[in-house]
C-alpha cells in the first residue's frame, strides 16, 4: 500500500478547498485517508482516486486546474513527451456508428479495438479492469457521456497511451446519461498516472465547451468527428 505521505493542510492546497473541507470529505468517505493520531493523510493514489470520482458533466474548472496542477508536479511520468487529445485521436481511433449494444459488449468493443490498433497485448485483462472500475463507480455522466478507463495504468497491458471514441447512434442504459441512456462512450489508456491525469481532464475541458455535445451527435462522418475534436 502507498504510504500516505501528504497531510490535510497540503491537500487543501493541491485541490483549492479549504482544510475544513478535506477532513469532512475524508470522515464522510468521500476522500480515501487514513487518521493517525488524530490527523488525516493521504497518499498520491488516494487523491488520483477522488480526482477522477468527481468527474462531472458540470465539473468545475477550478477543480480541472486542480487535476492539471496535481498531475504537473506531484505525479512522475513515463512517456517521454506530454501528449494531448489531438495528438492521440485519429479516424483509426473511432468507432462510429459504435456497433455495441450492451454495457458489457462496450468493454468488449473497446478493449477488441486496442488490440487491432497494436494498443494492448490483452484485451480480456483490459475489459476486466474497466468492468470492475464501473462497478466501482459509474463514469456515465448526466449529459450522455461515459469516459471509461482502468482504474490505474496497465503499462504491463498497454504499448503506449491511447484513447477511443465511440458515438452511439441510440444510446444504451450504461448507469447514467439523459433519459438513463449514454451514447458517447471514451476510452482512456495511459501507462503512467500523470498521462492518465491530464487526458482525464483535457476531455473534461472538452465536453464542457459550449454547443461541443450538440456538434458532436450531429457529425455524420467519422472525418467530421475528428475535425471537430482537433479544432
């Protein structure tokens, strides 16, 4: 287990909320911690995990700058070069119209996806690290989306980071969405926290640009789905 290695009063900082406010999270069990003698710690892997948890479609972009700084100087990473969401989404990189039709067959498409990419060596290791992380917790969101990831990097699994887009023609009930149905489906891979991060909440950044969603359900073709996405 990680030692927990960064006191309340950090945290505040790292996550520009007020101490107060991180030890009520941490007692209500909203923050993993761990109390010694009276005081709250936690690890690095304890804040990655509320990081990602409290995605939201209205997420605030207070909390996404929180994300990017943590990410920046707290967490090391391995690729040699920082890669954004333009650089790692081609036409090879969606899947439209997405053919799956059951909770369990996106993970099944998706993770068949990386391996025909050359992505992943495993593709029946990747859809059990995202099945079990929505059984965690859902990243279906309210406004349709699911950005679906394990819950840690597999660089053991993974060649290099990459991530999909899959666009639903209906929808299917994925544990959230408008009218319980999620019809935009991303997949995140990355081989070290700090890519995984910052790929997280560049997508966030994404989906909360005005009008993006709409566009993105009206694109007819998978180059305007891209040409979208880089612009």
């Amino acid at each position: 287990m990680e030692k927990r290695t960064y006191g309340a009063e950090q945290v505040a900082k790292f996550t520009h909320l007020s101490e107060k406010k991180v030890i009520k999270m941490a007692e209500d069990g909203e923050l993993d911690g761990q109390k010694i003698h009276g005081k709250w710690f936690f690890s690095k892997a304890d804040l990655l995990v509320w990081f990602e948890k409290s995605l939201s479609g209205n997420v605030l972009d207070q909390h996404l700058a929180s994300m990017e700084d943590f990410a920046e100087h707290h967490v090391p990473q391995e690729e040699p070069e920082e890669l954004s969401l333009s650089d790692l989404i081609g036409p090879e990189n969606i899947l439209f119209p997405f053919a799956a039709r059951t909770k369990d067959s996106v993970f099944r498409t998706l993770a068949e996806k990386g391996v025909e990419l050359g992505k992943i060596w495993d593709h029946d290791r990747l859809a059990d690290a995202l099945r079990q992380r929505e059984e965690m917790l859902s990243t279906a969101m309210d406004n349709g989306v699911a950005i679906l990831h394990p819950r840690r990097p597999m660089p053991d699994n993974t060649g290099e980071p990459f991530v999909l887009l899959g666009v639903s023609p209906r929808g299917i009930p994925f544990g959230g969405g408008f009218g319980n149905l999620t019809d935009i489906f991303f997949l995140v891979c990355a081989i070290d926290d700090k890519t995984h991060l910052r790929l997280l909440a560049e997508i966030a950044r994404l989906l909360k640009r005005p009008g993006f969603l709409d566009q993105l359900r009206q694109c007819e073709t998978v180059e305007e789905i891209v040409d979208l996405i880089r612009s």
